[in-house]
C-alpha cells in the first residue's frame, strides 16, 4: 500500500517513514542491531562477524586500539580475541565508516560490551574525536589511574598520531 500526500494538487510520493520501513525491510543491518558469530579478529578493534552468510567488518564505534605495530597492539587484538572469537554476539550498528566498514558496539554474549571492556582493561583509548560516549571516556580515565594495560608504560602514543605521523 503506497501513502501519498497531496499539497496543492500534487502528489508528494512515499512519506518518510514509508521510506524508512522499505528501507529496513531490504537491509536489516541498517534497522540497528543484528546477531552473528565472531569468524575473525584483524586488531583490537576491528572484527568480522557473520552477518547473512558472509563475513562483515565491524569497526567497534567510540574506541581506538593500538595498531599491529604499536605497543600493546598484539596485547589488544589477543584481549579481543579472548573475549568474542568464536561467540556468538550481537552488533548495535551505528553506521558506516569512510572505509565502509559497519561501525557498531559489540554485545558479548554475557551482556557486556566489547567496546568498554577494551577501554577498561587499558587497551584502546576512548577515541574523543568521533564518540561523545561518557561511560568510555570515564573508563579510560579508570583505567589510566589504575595504570592497567597501555597505561602502564610512561607515554602511549594514540592511534590516530601514530597513523598521521607515519609508522616507525
């Protein structure tokens, strides 16, 4: 069934929520959440989940971990692992990133998020510039106080300065 409004004799087309409806019903991921198993781990932040029989890359939203050759980079990809490979979880999808990948928060199978406890353990930084997240912003502040993971060593140098001023 087609809703179509009229303004001054012309017909307008599908509401908008008409329109969001299609959408949801074609693409279930964008209705926000989906269920699927862990089949990789590529770092501390970025995994694949099997979502309607294929892989799909999931860029854990509000956190930066590490890169492969950071410190703390192999330590941060292990925890992850440890955590979601080979679970089943659940995405709470926000959107896509520049590199197409689904941003989402990860919903361990026990309740907890992926995401915080990453930030908790000291291995990824809140990453302030894209997330307004006040639980992950606090948890890294408790996790620098308590010195755990990175935080332990004098100077972790962030991600997103170790990507801009190029890798050692």
């Amino acid at each position: 069934m087609e809703t179509r409004h009229r303004t001054r004799g012309r017909t307008l087309g599908w509401t908008p929520l008409w329109l969001l409806l299609a959408v949801l019903l074609v693409n279930p991921a964008a209705a926000g959440e989906f269920t699927g198993r862990v089949v990789g781990v590529t770092d501390g932040d970025t995994i694949k989940v099997l979502h309607d029989d294929r892989a799909e890359i999931v860029r854990l939203v509000g956190v930066d971990a590490p890169e492969k050759r950071q410190p703390y980079g192999d330590r941060a990809r292990r925890f992850t692992s440890d955590l979601a490979f080979d679970r089943t979880v659940t995405v709470l999808t926000s959107g896509r990133d520049r590199n197409g990948r689904l941003l989402g928060e990860v919903v361990l199978p026990d309740g907890r998020s992926l995401n915080q406890e990453l930030v908790r353990a000291g291995y990824a930084w809140w990453f302030r510039k894209y997330s307004r997240d006040v639980t992950l912003a606090r948890l890294e502040e408790e996790a620098r106080q308590g010195r755990r993971g990175l935080w332990a060593t004098e100077a972790p140098q962030a991600p997103w300065d170790y990507r801009l001023n190029g890798r050692p």
